[in-house]
C-alpha cells in the first residue's frame, strides 16, 4: 500500500464510544474536559451518544447503539476520513456479544492512523497533547495511488 501525507485539522471529530460497564467511566471524563471537547466535533455510538449530551450537555451526533451497527457507522466514517480521534472505553473484563465489530473498528483506526484511547489514562494523555487542539501531519492509505495502480 502507498502512503501520503494528510494534515489533521485543528478542530477534531472524535468519535466517543463506551462498553455499558463503562458509560459512567466515559461521562466522567468527558465532564472533566467539556471544555475541551466542546470546541470539537463530537460523534458517539446511540446510547453513549445520548448519555453524553443529555448528562454532560455536550452537543454529539448520535448514530445507532454499537452493537445495532453504530461501531461500523464510526469505522465508515474513519475510512471517509470524517472521525480524526476515538476514545473508545471499552470493558476487558466482559465478553461483548459484537466484539467482532470492535475488533474491525479498532483495526479500521489503526489502518487510517487516528488516535485511540482505550482506557482514561489514555485519553488523558491525548486531550492534553498540544496537538489535540492544532494541525498536525500524518500519513494514511493512498487509495486513490492504489487505484490507479490496480487499473494499469
């Protein structure tokens, strides 16, 4: 696969998205940095979506619940080049009915080189970054080189 160099904007659609177990985990760090995420573009999976805005007044997009398919509306929208970070609680200690679907969207962020936190400490780390609220370069997938490749 051929790379290029993508510059990631200064405001950021971070996609937010948590296992049941830790949906209270998730609202209390996004309370702690409302301020912070506020001035971003913020997407989550249905419910944790609904959590979000409803108890932490955020403005979210919501998709559907995650396992109904909102993990793979977020890894469409990875692949689109629309979700530039994920922070992704998701529970270790608890078998997952999709985790097939968490697995593809996990691998999905890793090919389209995004951040992920999956845990606080993690996303701690991230918000707190100085390039959380500046451009920064990255590379990602060349699909549009892989095409043309293909076609000769």
């Amino acid at each position: 696969m051929l790379y290029k160099k993508v510059t990631a904007p200064a405001t950021k659609s971070i996609a937010l998205v948590a296992h049941d177990n830790m949906k209270p985990v998730l609202l209390g760090w996004a309370q702690k940095y409302k301020d912070k995420l506020s001035k971003h573009n913020l997407y989550a999976t249905g419910t944790t979506g609904t959590v979000l805005a409803k108890q932490a007044n955020l403005d979210v997009a919501a998709l559907i619940s995650g396992p109904l398919g909102g993990d793979q509306q977020i890894g469409a929208l990875i692949t689109e080049q629309k979700i530039d970070m994920m922070i992704f609680f998701w529970d270790p200690l608890e078998a997952q009915p999709h985790d097939p679907d968490v697995k593809a969207l996990l691998r999905l962020a890793a090919v389209w080189n995004i951040p992920v936190a999956a845990n606080e400490s993690t996303a701690d780390l991230l918000i707190n970054s100085t390039l959380f609220d500046t451009e920064y370069e990255k590379s990602i997938p060349d699909y549009d080189a892989y095409m043309a490749a293909r076609t000769k």
